[in-house]
C-alpha cells in the first residue's frame, strides 16, 4: 500500500476508501509511510500508508 500513496504530496484532494463520509481531504504532508490528511468536517488525520490506499480525486 505505500507505494500506491507514495505519490501524494502537499496540496493534492484525495478520499478515504473506507470513510466515503469524510469527503474530499487535503494532504498536509507525506513522511514515512505516514499521511496526514486535514478532511473538511473531520479534521486533520494521520493514516498508516502501509495499510491504507488513499484515493486521489483529481475531478474535485
């Protein structure tokens, strides 16, 4: 899984696959495997990329 989230960088929308009801997140930054993602209603969450595939939303 942490290659497929390798490519996200600051500034790049991406959805989380399993928590459609968050929406559309921010990346914030992408370190070790670790992403944090700030989601409108949510807030700022850190997800393990070795587990989680984030989606990127390129049509936002």
């Amino acid at each position: 899984m942490e290659d497929l989230n390798a490519i996200l960088a600051p500034g790049m929308l991406v959805r989380h696959p399993d928590h459609s009801e968050w929406g559309i997140g921010q990346v914030q930054s992408n370190v070790g495997g670790r992403v944090t993602v700030n989601f409108p209603d949510t807030g700022k969450i850190v997800i393990d990329g070795r587990r989680i595939a984030l989606v990127p939303v390129f049509d936002a």
